[in-house]
C-alpha cells in the first residue's frame, strides 16, 4: 500500500486514526484527508493530516463529497464510534435510503452498504489493519508474568463461548473465572463488560476478545490498548488473552510496557 495516492481516513475516537496517519506517512502517502465525526474523533488529529472535514453520525453524502473533492480512492476507517453515539443519528437523505434498503441493521450490513457507497465513486476501503501489521498480537505470552495451567483452560473456555456469541453477533468479548463465564460482552463495549465481571468476580477473573467467523477486516478490528490495561487492572482483571494475528494492540509499545507494570499478563492465541 506504499506509494503517494491520497489516503482517506474516516476517523472514529481514541489514538487509532493517528497511529494510521503516522504509519501511512512512513509509507510515503503524500497527503491524508480525515472525515471526523463530532463528539467522537480528537480535534488535534487536524494538526497530522492534510485536511479534515467535520461532520455528524450519518452524514454519509457529506463524507462522500468530501472524498470525491479531495480525490481520495483509498480510505481507512479507523477508531470506533461510542455505542451510545449511534442512537443520535443525524441521518442525511443517502444514509436513509440505505437504512432503508437494510433488512437487518447491524455493523457488519451498515459498514457493508458504506462500502459499497465508496465503491461506486471510486474509493477502495482498505483493511483496518493497513499499515498496522506491526501492531498484530503475536502468539504466546506478550507481556506481563506466565500462566499457570487453569488459566490457561479458562482461557481456552474463554475462546470457545467467546467464538459462539461472536458468531450470533452479540459480542467478541467474555469475562471468565474458574470455568464461569461471568459477563458477556453485548451493546455496552468491552470496558463495560470488564468492569461488570470483574466487579462479579471480586479478583482473579480473565479476560477473553475475539474476531469474529468470517470477520471483515475492513471495518472491524478486536482492539485493545492501554485503556483496557487500565480498565482491567481498576476491575481486577489481570489475565488478557486474545486471538493472536488478528487483534491489534495500540500502541504495541506502550500497551506492552503497561501491561508489565501493572503485572497483568497480555496472552496471544493462535486458534
């Protein structure tokens, strides 16, 4: 993906977009364009990209004239949008005709129809992982103490149950101790649901986050960083386990060095 076309970053909360955006100038990319969304993506990314256009939750129409404008062809949809920020739609005429062309309305068909929008002007959405590949959880123990035998089952539960409520698109994260799972992730997000099974599990409980069967890279990734050590070690979580080469730990450094200080152990496995 090296070379000097226009990228466009269509730009969700956290330190995701500029982690991209410092990874595709290192490639080369000559010029960056960011579709930031109000009350989610940081007004600072302004000042590592060429140009940023704001805008609310579905203004899709807006995004994509921006883009056309701006003659981006590749684009990246990187950091997420809070849960609850999708129940305060602003949505523009283009968005209501793809909502209502959508028999289900979930991530996967309304990430899809997106996609398929850009499509028709032109835009390839890239992977979430491009220019990130660096970042992929490796197999084994990244950081933090080794794994005694029972966690490393629970672990191995975790994945099991974690894989079937993925697969009913309820969520990709479970919270394990002793062989119970004790919070599923749903609407709330993966904080959320440490902070419920940990608060169950009174200490000694494991977390477990997966992809997805048949999972589209392009616009949803299993993430972790340095907030979910934090949220881990306040819940007493001290066990993270996810699925190595398909979850990425941002920033890897960072996520690393927290992790040892605070002595929980960050676990890749390979299914």
């Amino acid at each position: 993906m090296d070379g000097p076309a226009p990228l466009g970053i269509i730009a969700g909360n956290g330190i995701y977009p500029f982690l991209v955006a410092r990874a595709a100038r290192q490639k080369g990319v000559s010029a960056i364009h960011v579709a930031a969304f109000e009350n989610e993506t940081q007004p600072h990314l302004a000042d590592f990209v060429d140009s940023i256009n704001w805008m609310h939750i579905g203004q899709l129409g807006r995004l994509l004239k921006f883009f056309e404008r701006t003659r981006v062809h590749r684009a990246i949809m990187a950091g997420q949008i809070a849960p609850k920020n999708l129940f305060n739609l602003r949505p523009d005429l283009k968005t209501l005709m793809i909502l209502s062309s959508l028999k289900k309305r979930n991530a996967e068909t309304l990430f899809g129809a997106v996609a398929n929008e850009l499509g028709k002007i032109g835009v390839e959405l890239l992977p979430a992982v491009t220019y990130l590949e660096n970042f992929l959880a490796q197999p084994g123990i990244i950081s933090g103490p080794k794994l005694k035998k029972r966690v490393l089952e629970d672990i191995l539960y975790g994945f099991e149950i974690a894989k079937e409520t993925s697969r009913l698109n309820i969520g990709q994260t479970v919270i394990v101790r002793h062989g119970t799972i004790l919070a599923v992730e749903a609407f709330e997000g993966t904080n959320e649901t440490i902070r419920r099974g940990g608060h169950l599990s009174k200490g000694g409980a494991l977390m477990v986050k997966v992809s997805k069967p048949n999972q589209d890279f392009r616009f949803d990734v299993p993430v972790i960083g340095c907030e979910t050590i934090e949220v881990a070690v306040t819940a007493g979580v001290k066990v993270i386990a996810v699925e190595a080469e398909k979850t990425l730990l941002l920033d890897l450094e960072a996520v690393k060095a927290s992790a040892e200080e605070n002595r929980v152990t960050i676990y890749g496995h390979r299914l």
